[in-house]
C-alpha cells in the first residue's frame, strides 16, 4: 500500500500555456461528501492526506485560498522542511478580516493577500497586498456578499508579475466555485477519506443554482490507508 507521500512523488504538473498559470485543485471529502466538521477540514482526512497534500503543494510556484478556509483554522500552506523552497502563499479577501498572523502558519514563506481595489481591511505587515479590480459582473459584490475580485485578472497577474506558472488551489467551496465556473481550473484532486460526517457543509463546490455542469475524465487513482486518491483532468466545455 501506497504512503501518502509516494501518491503523487512522480507527479510532474505542465507549465502554464498563456496568460494564466495551470490551475489544480485539491480537496479533501469525506464519503458522503461533507467538507468540514464543526466548521473546519483538518478532522477529515488522515495522515497519507496531510502527506499527499505537502506533495502537491512541492510541484507548484502558489498555493491559494479564500479567506473563508483561513478564517476557519490555523493552517499551513507550506512545505514541513523550511530548508525547502516554499510556494508563495496567497490569501484571497473580499471584505472581512483575514487572520494572517494568526492563522498562517509559516517558515520562510512569502505572503500575498489579494483584495479588492479600495479594500479598507487592513492586512497584517507580514504579507504583501495585490489589490485586484473588482469582478465586472458583480462589482458592488458576489454571491453569498462577497466583494469579489476578478479572478482571472488575479490569476494572469500572477503569472506576469510572480512568476507563477502552477497554481495549487486548496478552497474553499466558494473560491473553488468561482474558478471552475469561470473555466479557470485545469485538473481536479480530490481525496475521499474514509469517513461518514452528515455535517450538512458544502461538497467541494458550493451551492450556485446558475452552475452549468462541467464533466471530468479521470487520470488516476490511489489507495492508502483506506483513503482514495482522484485525479480528474476538466474537460472542455461545448
Ligand atoms: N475539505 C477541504 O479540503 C477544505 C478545504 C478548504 C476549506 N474547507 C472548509 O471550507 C469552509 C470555508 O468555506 P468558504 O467557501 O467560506 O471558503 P473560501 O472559499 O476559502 O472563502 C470564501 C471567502 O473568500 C473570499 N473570496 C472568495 N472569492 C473571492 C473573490 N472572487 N474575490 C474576493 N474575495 C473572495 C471572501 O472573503 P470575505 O469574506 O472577506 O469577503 C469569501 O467570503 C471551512 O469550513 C473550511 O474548513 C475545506
């Protein structure tokens, strides 16, 4: 049986082609599909998922969530072994506060918080700011509130000005929604752990009655520690 750091050590993920990086997503579910307990992740999956997760996180320039996953625990998007190179860190806000300090676990690992243009909310000094203009078809804010940004502007000025040509996205719901809605997600990872929650929390997307169905194709899947390993590649929409 596979270690969970074993699952995707051989992964070599494409350069970007374009203007944006190649998106991946990783998320872990349980079987029934919850994808927090109390409010928080880190109960779901075990010991190969943490392991697979540092992985992935070894294969790409960024890693990024929305303020939602960090505002929910202390977590790291890092690597364990600070001798590492460490992927930049990026934290995407939209009118809250975001517990950088707090919640961001890091050794020598650079920060940046993304916020919309004329964002008031003040950001911790241990992270750089990009301000972002705000998402054209919802400029006075997005679903559920948010003030949202324009992702795709984000993610080209990523790739222009950080150099970032792989990008690991680790939710939440709500982030990871946005971006396959907007078509700006190449791969998906998904690790089922072998748990039943009935937490009532979103699936790995979050709920949006205007979601157009997007259909997958399946490049891998592992096994360790009872867990399932999924790699899916989007397809392209009609
Ligand atoms: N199982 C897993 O693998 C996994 C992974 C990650 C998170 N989670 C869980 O998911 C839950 C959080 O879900 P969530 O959907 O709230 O998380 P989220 O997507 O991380 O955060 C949503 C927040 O991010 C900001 N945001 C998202 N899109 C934005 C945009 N386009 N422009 C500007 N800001 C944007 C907004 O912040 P503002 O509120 O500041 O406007 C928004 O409220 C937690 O319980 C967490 O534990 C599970």
């Amino acid at each position: 049986m596979a270690e969970g750091k074993e699952i995707y050590g051989d992964l070599e993920l494409p350069h970007s082609s374009g203007d944006f990086p190649y998106v991946v997503i990783n998320m872990v579910s349980s079987v029934d599909g919850g994808t927090s307990v109390s409010g928080k992740a880190s109960g779901i999956g075990g010991r190969v998922d943490r392991e697979s997760m540092r992985t992935l996180r070894s294969k790409v320039d960024a890693v990024m969530i929305g303020a939602g996953t960090l505002r929910a625990e202390r977590l790291s998007l890092g690597l364990d072994d600070p001798a590492l190179t460490q992927p930049l860190a990026i934290v995407l806000g939209g009118q809250g506060e975001l517990p950088i300090e707090e919640h961001l676990i890091t050794t020598n690992q650079k920060v940046l918080a993304v916020l919309p243009d004329g964002a008031v909310e003040q950001v911790e000094r241990s992270a750089e700011v990009l301000y972002a203009p705000r998402n054209p078809e919802t400029p006075g804010g997005g679903p559920g509130g948010i003030a949202s940004v324009d992702l795709q502007w984000v993610l080209k000025h990523l790739r222009a000005d950080y150099s970032v040509e792989r990008l690991l996205v680790e939710g939440g719901p709500s982030l990871n929604r946005q971006l396959v809605s907007q078509n700006l997600v190449d791969e998906l990872f998904l690790t089922v752990a072998p748990v039943l929650v009935a937490a009532g929390s979103p699936s790995i997307l979050s709920p949006d009655p205007g979601f157009t169905r997007r259909d997958l194709m399946l490049k891998s899947a592992h096994t360790a520690d009872d867990h399932l390993f999924l790699r899916y590649h989007m397809r392209a929409t009609a």
